[in-house]
C-alpha cells in the first residue's frame, strides 16, 4: 500500500509540471495541473474560526498569515496578508486590514518603525505570480494582481525587523471558491 501511495505522488509531481512535450512543432510546452481545494459557503467565508495559521515561530516574533483566501469580491478574504507579533513588547504588525474579519490585536499596517526591508513572493507548482519588496505592500489581491485559478499556492518571506532580525519564511495557503447557498 505504501508503494502504490509513494508510486501516485511520484507520478503527480512529474506530471504537475512536464515541459517535455512535443507535438511535431519542436515546441516545448508546459502544462500546470492546479492542486485540488476544497470550497467554502458564504457563511463560512464571514466565520472567525478559519482565522490565520501560524508558520514561523523564533525569538520575539510570531508571523501568521490565512489559511485561505477568495478573490469573490465581497471584501472579506478577498486578499492574502501577513500577521507578524514581536511576543516581547506585545506590538504587532498586519500588511492590511482591508478583507480581514479577525481579530488583529491592536496591530499597526505601517511598517515603518517595525520593518526595515522586506520581500514577498507567491507562486502556484509551476511559476511565480507575484513578487514585492515593498514594505508598503505586503499582500495579494488575487483580482486585483491577476485572474489566477483556484488551488494550494505557496509564498516565501523574508523580513529584516528594525531591530536587525531576520525572518524567512516558506508555506501555502489556499486560493478558493465561494458556494453561494
């Protein structure tokens, strides 16, 4: 059973981003297979219990960000932010408050004071979609940026705080669909 488990993820990762395919052009063409996801009703979009998942943890400082997010346009979840607590002093940073619906525990969305540089990248399993290095603008906005599909998508952070720390950090997070009920 392990063997046929590790012989499918084997077979789905070569297949996810093949460019080896020639179809009598001499044209190498790649074909992205979007991650399957699950979807959310309208209801549960507006719950606080999906909230943000914590993926870095060391020193002073938390980061956080969605579990998920769903370019629908209803100015809830709409965009991907990051949440980062220094646990030290209690102070705490969010890249926006537009679409949260979380508590966000007083936090600032200026950075100036809290971070010195910073550069977000965020990508699905075949090519990077979006990519920033200003400190201003630490989020997605999956209708704003682009008209990218549903699927897992994965981003990669590194932050230099004002007090010199450094912070990298590499996850996911899902793109969505809303089920209207």
């Amino acid at each position: 059973m392990k063997i046929k488990l590790l012989t499918l993820a084997l077979m789905t990762t070569l297949l996810s981003c093949s460019g080896d395919d020639d179809r009598g052009n001499n044209s190498n063409i790649t074909e992205c297979i979007p991650a399957s996801t699950m979807e959310v009703t309208i209801s549960e979009e507006f719950q606080h219990s999906f909230g943000f998942k914590e993926v870095y943890s060391a020193g002073n400082y938390t980061v956080s960000v969605p579990y998920f997010v769903t370019p629908n346009g209803d100015g809830v979840r709409d965009s991907f932010v990051i949440y980062i607590k220094n646990t030290e002093t209690g102070t705490s940073f969010i890249s926006s408050y537009s679409d949260i619906i979380e508590s966000a525990d007083g936090a600032v969305s200026n950075p100036e004071g809290f971070i010195a540089s910073a550069n977000l990248t965020v990508g699905n399993n075949c090519e990077q979609v979006f990519e920033t290095a200003d400190i201003n603008r630490l989020w997605w906005n999956v209708l704003l940026e682009t008209n990218e599909a549903k699927g897992i998508y994965n981003f990669d952070l590194h932050v230099v705080m004002e007090d010199g720390t450094v912070i990298d950090v590499s996850d996911t997070f899902e793109v969505l669909d809303t089920v209207y009920e």
